[in-house]
C-alpha cells in the first residue's frame, strides 16, 4: 500500500490514495488527532475518506433523473441502500505529491470496470494540504457525461473517542430516521442533540444528519488539551454526525453537500443536490485547524 507522508511543523499526516483516497492519520507529535488506520485493505478503517459523487443513502439505490430511471447496485454488504458514492471504494491516481501538499485523481466511466456504480461518468480531483497549523481538503467534481448529473459530495472524517471526548457544533434543525435508517421527519435540535456550547459526547447515540449548522465545529479531548476545529466553506451546508456505541473507538463528523436520500425527495436541490451540466464542476473545501491550550496554542 502507498502512503504519502506530508509533514509540517509538529503535524504529520499520511495519506492513502489506493485505498479510496483516504486519509491514513493526522498527528500532533504523539497524539493521534484522526483515529489512526489500521493497516487493513478496508477503508471504513481509516482515518478519514472523500464522499463523491453523494453522500450516505440512496434509498434502495433508485432515483429519477432526466425522465430516466436508474438503479444502483448495493455497494455495502447486504445493506440495502448503496453509500457513500464512488470514491472511497476506489484507487485514485496521483497527479502530483509534495512534503506538504498532494493532488489525487480520479476518473469515472459508466462503460468502464465497476461502471454500474454511478450511470454519469466524471472527474473529481481531491487536494490534500497540510501547514503548521492544520490540513485543508478540497474537490472539485466535473460532469464528464453528456447529460445533467445529480451531484454531492463531502468527508467522513473519524475522530479517536478518547476518554470525555468533547463536541460542539450549532445547528437549527435535524433529521429523524424510519427503521430504513432514512431520514423521515425535520425537527428542531433536542436538547439531548444540542451541542451549541462543547460539552462530552457521553453516550448520545447519533446517526443523523443536521441542517443550518454555522458550518463549524470542534472536537476537543479535555485530557489532552488539544482539539480540531472543523471549518467548511460554503456549500457544505448538512453535518452528518455518528456516535456509535461501545466497543467502537471514534466519532464521525461529517460535513456534506446535501441530505442523506436527497436525490429521491421532491426537491433535491433544495436539499443540496447540485444538478450539473455536462461539463460543468463544483468544488468544496474543508479546513481541520489544530488548537492547543497554554501557550503553545497554535492559532
């Protein structure tokens, strides 16, 4: 397995562009700041990986666009919905590397090996930087077909569960499941889900996604003094959040595009699906600064 080491200051991080173009680790001198991957071809082990061309469930795998039907086969077991798109599932070429900076590649084609996966073909092309005081990740999407393409995106980054692991997070709204694990009603955050002021994640059991979030957040491991701060830009606008419980070691803090099974409401634009022409691209971006308490606070 390839893995290309980016250093910068005290941070390390090692990326894995055969195994979903995945993210192996990011560190601060000992301190793991990303659960660590554990060596294993199984990206679901890994630190953190791209979600494209769609984030989380398709319900079924079946949707309209165009007039068309499509049907996508599972991607995830015996789940019956298919997950988390394309990339992650596959090798990403690299296009160039440095100590502090990779740019990953990858080209889908419906008529292609592994095709039936998405019926559109596309590009997308991830960028993974790292200065000294954090990692920056971005992609662009571009449709290569002929025809509009249902598009989304966004990372499923893994944060390690230390003990009294912290989050913090705004949001207006979240996302209730049916027993299809599909999102089924819209209500206001509990206050059991509010995580506006950082406080432990305890036991909160959440597999949800969450709308109007300030497209910030922070994880924040109070034995160590060090936290990450999680900024999205504009477009990311759906915080898909997963505490799972024991024996599981991590939380998940997923910022994304577009609601889980989007593409099958009413309005998926509205949901965050981004319809693009042939030819036409979107690009989002994602920053994980590190914060240190004390004087050795980067900032």
């Amino acid at each position: 397995m390839n893995i290309l080491r980016l250093h910068s200051g005290d941070l390390q991080l090692d990326v894995l562009p055969q195994l979903g173009g995945s993210l192996a680790g990011l560190r601060h001198r000992d301190l793991a700041l990303l659960r660590p991957w554990d060596c294993t071809p199984n990206v679901r082990r890994s630190a953190c990986y791209p979600l494209v061309p769609y984030s989380n469930r398709i319900a079924e795998g079946r949707f309209q666009c165009g007039g068309h039907e499509y049907q996508l086969p599972r991607n995830f077991g015996e789940h019956a919905h298919p997950l988390h798109g394309v990339g992650w599932q596959r090798e990403w070429q690299v296009v160039d590397c440095t100590s502090h900076e990779c740019h990953l590649r990858l080209s889908h084609d419906p008529a292609g090996e592994g095709g039936e996966d998405w019926p559109f073909a596309f590009e997308v092309d991830q960028y993974v930087r790292l200065d000294e005081q954090g990692v920056s990740l971005s992609m662009t999407l571009r449709n290569a077909s002929q025809q509009p393409m249902p598009a989304g995106l966004g990372w499923h980054p893994y944060f390690p569960r230390h003990q009294g692991v912290e989050l913090s997070f705004t949001a207006s709204a979240v996302w209730l499941n049916g027993s299809d694990s599909l999102p089924q009603e819209r209500l206001p955050v509990p206050p059991q889900w509010d995580f506006a002021r950082r406080r432990a994640v305890g036991h909160v059991a959440l597999d949800n996604c969450f709308e109007g979030w300030h497209r910030q957040a922070s994880v924040y491991w109070p034995h160590a003094g060090v936290g990450v701060e999680i900024t999205a830009q504009e477009g990311l606008d759906h915080l898909v959040v997963f505490t799972p419980p024991a024996p599981q070691d991590f939380i998940a803090v997923e910022p994304v595009s577009h609601l889980n099974n989007a593409i099958n409401l009413p309005a998926p634009q509205a949901h965050g699906i981004v319809l693009l022409g042939p030819g036409q691209d979107m690009t989002r971006t994602l920053r994980m600064s590190i914060r240190l308490d004390g004087s050795g606070a980067i900032v």
